[in-house]
C-alpha cells in the first residue's frame, strides 16, 4: 500500500507541476498561440479525450467453495491478494453543456495493469513466480459541473460522478508456489461500475471551445468472478477448478484535450472610444448697410466667440466677410475684406493672438440668402467666424 500511495502521488505531482506553471503565467498573458482564454461555460455538444496513468488498488482473490476445497486438502488458503504496477487509462466521452455550468456525457474507457505478484493463499506462499494481466474496458454515464471562481479567469474547475458498466479481463494470471500448485485464469466478467471524477479545464484563446484538461478519476467496480484452474506441477495436471471473486478499484490522473462546438470568442474588454472631435463653433456677425463699423450686437457675439475659442482650446479662427448684391462686385469684394478686418481686430482686441486667425472676403458671391441683383438683403451683410 506504500508503494501504491507512493506512485499515485507522483503520477499526481505530474499533473500538478505543469498546471501550476500555467496558472502562475496566466495573468500575464505570455503564451502566444496558446495563451489561456478567459473561462466560458460550455453550451451545447463537445466531446474530449484524455490519457495518464492508472494505480490499481491491490485486489482480494477470494476462492468459490469449489477452488478452495480443491485447494484445502494440499494446506492451501483459498485466500489471497495480486499485486499491480502503475498502467495506463484512455478515455473518450461526447456530451452536452447547458451553458449554467451542468454537463453531461457518455464516455468509454480502457485500463491496463501488469500484475506484479499474488500473496496470500496462505500455507502456499503465492509469492515466486505470478505473471498476466488485467485489462477494462467499460461505458458510463457521467454528469459534471463547472464551478466558476470569481476574479479567476483561466481556469474552470469541475466535479462530477458517472455510473455504468465495465468488462474486466483477467488476461493470462499464472502464479506458481513452491508447494507444487499453480493457479491459472483468463477471464472476462462485466459488472456495475461507478466513479468520481474531479479537475480543471484551461480554455485556449486561439481556438474557441478548445480546453486542456487534467483529472482524477475514481473508478470502482462490483467484485467480479473469474474462471480459475489448479494445476499440479511438474505435471500439469488439474486438481480442480472454480472461482476466484477480486475486487477492482481503481485511481487515474489524466491530461486531455475538450472541444466544445460552436462556442463564440470569449468576449475582450475593449478600448475606450476615443473622443469624438469637438464640432466647429460657428458665429455670425451683421452689418448696416455699406458699414463696415461694428454695433454693440456684433461686439457682444464676437466677445462670445473669444471666450468659447479659449474653451474649446481651437488652433485657428477662420473669418470670413460678406457682402449682399448690391453695388459692384469689385467693391464688394472691398467691403467684404474690411468687415473681415473689423471683427478680427476685435477679436485681438478680447485677447486672441492674430496669427491665430485668418481673413478672407467672398464679396457677395456666397449669399446666405439668394436674391437678384440690386436686392439689399441684411442677412448677406455678414462675417462668419468659424472655431476650428
């Protein structure tokens, strides 16, 4: 049983090491293609696969009432007890996520263990010389639950239980004593079986629904019957024959692989929008009729814009002079510059740097209001300033 703890600590320890490296670089982001995602519930089919080691617990062997009266008259227990090294598991399940955290699955597995010796039978010392095997092969109905962990994103524990059946093939059991007396059997018997199973899956942020995974499976079976024979030896003859009830409990730690179909990118907190550019202010100025003076109304719009251009921080101040459509249109033009001017000095005037404005005069040929020739409109008698 040391020995047996001894191993099944290391074939955890294995397990263990890895994912905690993982978890110590998770929050760091520093995996490339294989940088752990931000956990998701699984919704709708997945299926997955897995692979590690299997300890098989050391199994009574219990004769029938017809093995051990065939063994009882050459001083032979009809008890005893095989020995297994460390094997091997493989699992295959498919099953459905709910997306609250429930799954279930069906799953197929398959264990194998050399057996490394048989003890017991007392009065034979069953210790010399034992070989064969024990393989299983079973299907089960699991169900799971993944537990998410607030503040912790790349890893999603889970627990679960499954129940079904499994075929055990004592394969080539052969155990030879000093007293004269071998025990041979190679037998399948299929019993209920039942687990407990217990891990993490660490999604992968490159592939959506794509998971490692590692785990501890608890396997147990009902006692099965296999067929024995009692040989004498060197003769080989058999001296009787029955059955041999073991028991079957086994411990596997797996690393695998889980994909979920049609699972969505794990949502990415994305960036702040970046602050839509302040729109342009725009202020109009009127003037009289051929005047180019400015009226207390036009100082006070002008005095607005100064303060609203200090406001909205605007790198240049564009002013633009406007004439209706009466007179020439060279005078116009004129006229339009000399507004212009007229508010840009009263711009300099309620603190804005001159180089920060510009001027220019359109004459009238960019009425606000469009007239014929000779029509005096006041809202084409204008400067517009403009905060960019």
């Amino acid at each position: 049983m040391t020995r047996f703890k001894t191993l099944l600590m290391l074939g955890t320890a294995a397990v263990a090491l890895p994912m905690a490296a993982i978890a110590q670089r998770a929050p760091n982001g520093m995996f490339d293609n294989f940088r752990l995602a931000p956990q998701q519930t699984v919704t709708g089919l997945y299926i997955g696969a897995g692979a590690g080691v299997n300890f098989l617990e050391n199994s009574t062997l219990n004769s029938n009432s017809t093995l051990a009266n065939s063994l009882a008259p050459r001083g032979i227990s009809g008890r005893g007890q095989a020995i297994f090294d460390a094997g091997f598991v493989g699992v295959f399940s498919i099953g459905y996520g709910f997306g609250n955290g429930f799954r279930v699955e069906a799953e197929g597995n398959f264990r194998q263990n050399d057996i490394d010796k048989v003890g017991g039978f007392r009065g034979a010392g069953f210790t010399n010389t034992a070989g064969g095997m024990q393989r299983s092969y079973g299907a089960m109905a699991n169900a799971l639950y993944d537990f998410r962990i607030p503040g912790v994103t790349w890893m999603v524990p889970y627990i679960g239980g499954g129940v079904g059946y499994v075929w055990r093939d004592m394969h080539g059991l052969s155990v030879s004593a000093p007293g004269g007396i071998s025990l041979r059997s190679s037998d399948i018997d299929g019993r209920f079986a039942y687990q407990a199973i217990g891990g993490a899956a660490f999604p992968i942020a490159s592939v959506p629904g794509l998971a490692v995974t590692a785990e501890y499976r608890y396997l147990g079976t009902q006692p099965t019957d296999l067929n024995t024979r009692a040989f004498s030896r060197p003769t080989v003859l058999s001296v009787g024959g029955g059955t041999l009830r073991s028991s079957d409990n086994n411990h596997s730690v797996l690393l695998g692989v889980r994909y979920a179909f049609g699972q969505a990118p794990a949502p990415v907190p994305s960036a702040p929008a970046a602050a839509a550019p302040a729109p342009a202010r725009t202020y109009l100025v009127f003037f009289d009729w051929d005047r180019a003076d400015l009226t207390d109304r036009a100082r006070q719009i002008i005095s607005d814009a100064a303060r609203n251009a200090r406001t909205v921080a605007s790198t240049r101040i564009e002013v633009s002079g406007h004439a209706d459509r009466t007179g020439s249109a060279a005078y116009n033009q004129r006229l339009s510059v000399r507004r212009g001017e007229a508010v840009a000095g009263e711009l300099v005037r309620q603190g804005i740097a001159r180089n920060e404005i510009t001027v220019q005069g359109f004459g009238f040929e960019r009425p606000l209001v469009p007239t014929a020739m000779g029509v005096r409109e006041p809202q084409n008698r204008r400067v517009e300033i403009v905060l960019r």
